[in-house]
C-alpha cells in the first residue's frame, strides 16, 4: 500500500510499504477514508525528536473496516469508524480509570501509545491506504454510515478531544474569561470548546493572520502577539484584570514576537507561553496544558531545554495559587459525546480545516503546513 514515510528533516515521500495483517485476534483493518496531518507530526517532520527514517507517519485516522480479526465482537466489515490518535487496552490500571493516553500495555515499558509516533510503540502511522487497529472493540469509534460528516468526525481522532482536555484541564465554566495560546488546530479547537463549555470571553493568541481569523470567526477575541506583550494586551481590555483561565496549545516550540511575515526573525522560547499563562491568569485560576514538551528536544534553544528542563515562574504560579493539568488527551473520555454534539448539530469543528488533498499531495502539505503560509491550517489526506 501506499504510505507517508519520513525521511529526515524536513522531508517526507509517498512509498510502497506492506500491506498491515491481522496479527491478534481482536485487530481490524480500516480502509483509510480521512487521515490528518497534525502539529505534533511537525515536530518529528522538522527532526526536533529522535524519530529515525522509515516511520509511517498518521496518528488521526479514520475509514471502514474492511477485515475483522476473530475475537471481534462489536464491529464488522464496512463499518465506518475513527480512532483516537492513543492506542489503548482497555483493561490495564490506566485504562479502566479513564487514562487512555497512558495505557501500560500497548507500549511496554512506558505509559502511553500512538500510531506513526516515535516513542510510542509499534503502530505503525495512518496517512496510508490501511491501518491495523489492535483491541479494536476499544479503539474504534462507531459513526453513522455514508459520508456526511466526513470531515467534522475526521477531526475526533485528535484536536477536537485534545481542544476539549485543554478546557477540561483549566475546568473552564460558564461565565468565565479564558486566555488560549496558539491559533493553530488545537488552540481554535480549545476555543470553541471554552464556547461549549459557556465561558463568557475567550481571547485567542497567535500571530498567523489566517488563524486568527478563524478565531474571531467562532467568536473569540484575536490578540496578535507580533504587535506587543500579549499579557498587556489582554489586561489593557480588560481595565487591568487578568482572566479566569489560560490555556497553552502552543508546547515547546513556542515561538517569540517577529515572525518572518512580520519582515522580523523567529526565535523560539520554550518558556514563553507558559510564563505569559501564568501572568495573565487572575489567582484561584488554573492552567489547562495540552500544547506538548518533552524530556529531550535535539533542537533545544539551550543545554537545559534540550533536557526538557525549562525556567518558569513557579513562585508567581504558588502565589497565585494556581492550578494546573497536562499530557496527552484521553480521547476515548471525550470522542462518543463529542460525535453526538456534531450529529445533533451543536458541533462543526470541521471550520478549522483548511485543504483536502490526496496521499500523493502529502510532502507539499506537509511542506506548507509547516511553513505556516498560504492558509494551511488543518489538513486532511484522502487516500
Ligand atoms: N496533548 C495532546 O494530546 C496533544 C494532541 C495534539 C497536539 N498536541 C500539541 O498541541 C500543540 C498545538 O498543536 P497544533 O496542531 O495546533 O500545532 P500548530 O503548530 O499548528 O499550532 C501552534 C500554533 O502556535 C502558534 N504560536 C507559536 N508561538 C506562539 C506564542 N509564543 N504565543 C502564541 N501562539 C504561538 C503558532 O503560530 C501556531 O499557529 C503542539 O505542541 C502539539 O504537539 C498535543
Ligand atoms: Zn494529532
Ligand atoms: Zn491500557
């Protein structure tokens, strides 16, 4: 079949791999319909992990089941299906009290299993023909037959959930005033969940002029981090307060004011949003952390920052008392209801997809999407 292969760093080719087998009784194989090119995908497309050559990448998959292992019991062939990105058993001590993002498993030795992900486990990627989903009673999503609502569902495999745990994480409620970090698919997704939730403010803060207008689109408040110190922006509008919450789906590869849009040179500062989070949240607030950091980034800024190890501003965060929560999005706590809100119309998150392109136009995605330009915010592969 054919496949999204990394090559190194900045380089991705279509290729011939082999077709995925039914290797335990409980997999499926799932026929690729929709699969996603994501942010995370970018820090391995940009050598910033030690992803090796040869891994298939696609961790947002969805499609119809073209073949059922024998222990199958609640799925069958042409059943339309989505994934979370988190491969999971079900049944370990992580599992059963809901962390599906850190299932011990599927991943020995480590808490926590994707497809097409360095570092966690065999699976192989999804920006492919086929996929072999394992504990697939678990794994698999039910849709609604046909193909309405292909690209709204597309995205439950990752941002709309791992949106949704931001705002879970900083328990945004009703009424409240919530600053998110990043405008791309994760922070648009984290607004429009703050919306779900009913905060009454939601400032969105990027400098990619496209996204931010999507933000401003769903009804968020755009901040420009480009024309001044984002903090002082919002306090400014705000007769000097702060917000309730804050939200940080940006990660480690947060990028300083100027960018090369802004005729400026981008520097990256690991810390910055975290610090601006903490800021700009009033005390008795609390931080929700989906945007990812790790514990080794070749590409650090800094000797510290290659070891994942980052100066934040843990007095003024004691201080104020502030609370916070982080990891990978435990997508099976949030997918089913999610699907319904987009079956029963309440939910399109399908605005933050910008381009639609086969396999065979992956590098070129991937090449832009990296790039940020030319509107490429959300992509997804039909293969
Ligand atoms: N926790 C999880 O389960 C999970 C799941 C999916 C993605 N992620 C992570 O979430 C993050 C966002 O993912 P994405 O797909 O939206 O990626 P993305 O790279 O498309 O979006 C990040 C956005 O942040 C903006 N940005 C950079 N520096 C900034 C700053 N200082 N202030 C504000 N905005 C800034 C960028 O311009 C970009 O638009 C990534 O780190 C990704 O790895 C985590
Ligand atoms: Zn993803
Ligand atoms: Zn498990």
């Amino acid at each position: 079949m054919k496949a999204v292969v990394y090559k190194g760093p900045f380089e991705v080719a279509v290729e011939n791999v082999p077709d995925p087998e039914i290797k335990h009784p409980n997999d499926v194989i799932v026929k690729i319909t929709s699969t996603c090119i994501c942010g995370s995908d970018l820090h391995m497309y940009e050598g910033r992990t030690a992803a090796q050559p040869g891994i298939v990448f696609g961790h947002e998959n969805m499609g119809i089941i073209q073949e059922t292992g024998p222990a199958v019991r609640t799925l069958k062939e042409g059943d339309r299906v989505v994934m979370p990105f988190n491969v999971a058993c079900g049944f370990c001590k992580n599992c059963q009290r809901g962390f599906t993002g850190f299932c011990n498993t599927v991943n020995p030795g480590f808490a926590g299993g994707a497809y097409g992900y360095v570092a966690m486990g065999p699976w192989v990627g999804g920006q492919a023909e086929y996929l072999q989903v394992p504990f697939a009673d678990f794994n698999c999503l039910p849709l609604p037959a046909g193909t309405e609502w292909e690209s709204d569902f597309a995205m439950l495999a990752d941002i709309f959930p791992t949106g949704y745990h931001g705002a879970a994480l900083a328990d945004v409620s009703p009424g409240e005033s919530v600053a998110v970090f990043g405008a791309g698919p994760v922070g648009l997704m984290a607004a429009y969940s703050c919306m779900i939730r009913g905060a009454a403010e939601v400032y969105v803060i990027d400098h990619v002029i496209e996204r931010l207008e999507k933000a401003e689109a769903i009804g968020a408040i755009p901040i420009d981090f480009d024309n001044g110190d984002p903090v002082q922006q919002i306090k400014d509008r705000r007769g000097g307060q702060g917000v309730d919450k804050g939200i940080d789906a940006v990660g480690y590869q947060a990028a300083m004011a100027g960018s090369p849009a802004a005729g400026g040179e981008q520097h990256e500062a690991p810390n910055i949003v975290l610090n601006q989070a903490i800021e700009v949240v009033n005390p008795t607030g609390a931080l929700g952390i989906p945007g990812l950091y790790v514990p080794t980034d070749p590409g650090g800024v800094d000797e510290a920052s290659k070891r994942g190890s980052l100066a934040i501003n843990f007095g003024l965060l004691f201080e104020k008392g502030l609370r916070l929560g982080t990891g990978q999005c435990n997508v099976k706590s949030y997918n089913a209801y999610l699907r319904d809100m987009i079956i029963s119309g309440r939910a399109s998150p399908s605005f933050v997809v910008s381009h639609t392109v086969s396999l065979d136009e992956a590098p070129d995605a991937y090449t832009k999407f990296d790039q940020r330009i030319d509107g490429y915010t959300k992509v997804i592969l039909n293969p």
